[in-house]
C-alpha cells in the first residue's frame, strides 16, 4: 500500500516539474510587473535636508555650535585659573614680594641667638652701608618661601635652626643681575671637621648665591646650573658671619657666567679673609616659562597681581651645558 502512495506522489510532481519548464520566458514576468505598487512614503526634517544638500546654512550652525563651546570652556578655565590662585594664596602657597620677606622673620620670637645675630647684622657698618645704596633690592629669599615649600626645602628648611643658620639671609641685589651680596651667620653644627664649616655647605651658599645674582639677566628669571668650579682657601671658622659677594660677568642669550667668593664679615678697616672663590654657569632651560609654574606652583604674590613673571630657582642640571635635563631648586 505504501508502494502505491509514494508512487503517485512521484508521478504529481514529475508533472508539476514538466508544466514549469514549458512555459514562456516572460510568463511570470508579466504577473508581476502588472501587480500594483504600494506607494512609498519618506519624512525629512528641514535641517537634515540641508545638511545632505551641503547648504551654508548646516555648516554655520555646526561653526556657531563650535565657537560657543570654546568660549564656554575658556570662560570656566579663567574662573578656575582664579579661585585656584586665591586658594592657594589663602593657604600661604604664594611667593611673598621682596618687600614681603624683610617683615616675615621676628627674632625676638625665636631665642637669644637669633636676637643677637639678628641685632649684629642690622648695627654692621658694612649692612648700613648696602641699604644706603638706591641700586640695590634688599630681601631675604628664603622668607619668600611658602610654609610647604620651604618644609621640603635644604637651605630654607633642613638648614635653618639653633647651632645652624638661626637667622634667614640678608641680600642685596642690583637690578638687571649684574651683582648681589648676602649676610648670614653660621653655627657651630654644620661642621666638617670640629670648628670647621663643612665645604659642602659652603658650596652650597655659593651656587644658590651666585644663581640669584645672575637671575635678573636671565629669561624669565630662572637658570640652572650648568657647572660650578669652587676652590677653597682657608678654613671658614664655626660660630661665624659669612659675606657672600657676587657678579655676573658675561651673557650671552640664555647663559650667565658668575663669578664670586665668600668672606668672613670684616669690621670697619679690617682687611676681609676669603674664605673660598667660584664660578659658575647657569643656563636659563628652554621650557623655563612652563617650568615658572609647574615646578614652583605658583608665582610671586605681589607680581601676579600687578601682572607680572615669576620669579626663579638655582639648581642642578645633569648634563651639557647645552641641555636643558633636569631642574633642582636652590631657593626663590
């Protein structure tokens, strides 16, 4: 019985296959080109329309769009730059103004060591004298610092202290960086040898000294120290009052030589003893007017209101004098 069945329905189909082949070529196209069409409906927005047209009127807007994100965005940068300028003067980040620095240190607060070296500086013929001269800045660089920068600092903070330097520097320096001089009294615990200065520490006087004489001719007021060639000529007693004095002696674009030596503070007609004698290099780097305010944070107080630059740090440049590595600070 299932023989038969799957006999006819091979037959049924046999047929169906011969009836397809034989009809005409344009049999079935007939059929449908005669069937109706739906018609087609498509919306479009008039913007989009003139968009995919490239009419002006789309890449306006897209400009206008543009140029009012910009100045959004550089309106909030200017509101941010600002209170992040007063936060940070609010919490003591600033650098103080030269004027600033000399109010900034009362040792009458401190012990009687530093209102004794405070008093002999200020009476000293040779002091009465360098703040008789209009020419000469009076300052006290390491009082510019900021609480959190000097922390972290070696000659404004690690230095700084009873038997140390008890008392901040005096310094003087002539415009254009053409010379300074600075005054400061030493302890008895910054030794090398017993009673002796350590050469390390005076070699450290000399190349933050020499760098902040030669800064006023430098772009920017920054440089750093390509080389420093120092040669000592007798021992620098303990207990003493140190003169440094210095002068720029050649620029040339971004370089400055320096030349100078620290003294022992003479008295009125008493021959000076120099102590040790130097030069120095110093490079202002290529990237100082970025370095101004990633590397100090944030300029002189006194000066970003008026508009001003910042001001420079001495320090330490790995490397050719051409190079422009890295950048150790020495002090404001």
């Amino acid at each position: 019985m299932f023989g038969r069945q799957f006999e006819r329905a091979g037959r049924r189909l046999a047929q169906q296959a011969n009836t397809v082949s034989r009809c005409k070529p344009g049999h079935w196209t007939g059929r449908l080109e005669t069937a109706p069409l739906r018609p087609q409906r498509r919306a479009y927005s008039a913007s989009g329309e003139a968009a995919s047209a490239g009419q002006p009127n789309g890449a306006g807007s897209l400009f206008r769009k543009a140029a009012t994100y910009a100045a959004v965005g550089a309106a909030f940068s200017a509101i941010g730059a600002a209170a992040a300028w007063k936060a940070l003067t609010a919490h003591g980040l600033g650098f103080y103004s030269d004027e600033e620095s000399l109010l900034r240190f009362n040792a009458s607060e401190v012990d009687d060591e530093a209102r004794r070296v405070e008093e002999t500086i200020n009476s000293h013929p040779l002091v009465v004298e360098l703040r008789s001269r209009p020419e000469l800045t009076e300052s006290r660089p390491h009082m510019k610092m900021p609480a959190q920068y000097s922390g972290r600092s070696l000659t404004g903070g690690a230095l700084v202290g009873p038997g140390k330097v008890p008392v901040p520097a005096f310094c003087w320096t002539e415009a254009g960086g053409k010379s300074f001089v600075s005054v400061v009294y030493v302890g008895d615990n910054l030794c090398g040898h017993p009673g002796i200065i350590h050469g390390g520490f005076l070699a450290t006087m000399l190349d933050e000294g020499l760098a902040w004489c030669c800064f006023g001719a430098l772009p920017h007021n920054i440089g750093v120290t390509a080389f420093l060639n120092i040669n000592y000529r007798k021992p620098a007693p303990a207990g003493s009052f140190l003169v440094l004095r210095a002068e720029t002696t050649k620029v040339e674009g971004r370089k400055a030589w320096v030349k100078g030596h620290i003294e022992l503070l003479a008295e009125p007609g008493e021959k000076p003893t120099v102590l040790t004698e130097a030069e120095a290099l110093y490079v202002s780097p290529k990237y100082a007017a970025t370095v101004v305010l990633a590397e100090a944070g944030v300029p002189d107080r006194r000066e970003a209101e008026a508009g001003g630059g910042s001001r420079g740090h001495g320090g330490t440049v790995e490397g050719p004098p051409e190079g422009d590595a890295g950048l150790a600070c020495d002090g404001p």
